[in-house]
C-alpha cells in the first residue's frame, strides 16, 4: 500500500493496482469510443451529470486552441443509465 502523506505515491499505486479504478478506466474508453469521445471527456460528462454538480474544472494549455475543443467535445454526448 502507499503512505497517505505522499498524495503523489498513493496516486501512482491507485493508478497501477487498484483494479476499480482500473474497471472504470477501461470502461470509460469503451463508452469514449461509443461517443467518439477521450476519457477525460466521459469523466468530465459523468461529474456533470450528477444532481449537485454545478461546473466541472478541466485544464488547457494557454495558446493549446486543441485542448479547448477536445475539452469542449463533453458537451456533444450524454451518458446513459
């Protein structure tokens, strides 16, 4: 396991061991590719979706006109149940 002091360990470990985390990733390329959408952008979706959810902060490199229509692309699809 990894030491809960070092947030950059532990996300390395989930990253590489913990196999929920793992499903979901998997998943999340599955339902991209249905979408013709990333992960990030399914991600992004599934925290939009949810009731209490007001806003979703996603990054982009300033001048990266690329990162902002692939972010934007969360907004062309809608997850289903």
């Amino acid at each position: 396991m990894c030491s809960p002091s070092v947030f950059g360990d532990c996300a390395d470990h989930l990253r590489v061991h913990d196999p929920d985390l793992q499903w979901y990733r998997r998943n999340a390329g599955t339902v991209g590719k249905k979408h013709g959408a990333t992960v990030a952008n399914v991600a992004a979706r599934f925290i939009m979706q949810q009731p209490a959810v007001g806003a979703v902060i996603v990054g982009a490199r300033l001048g990266k006109s690329s990162h902002i229509a692939e972010n934007s692309r969360m907004f062309d699809f809608r997850l289903d149940s």
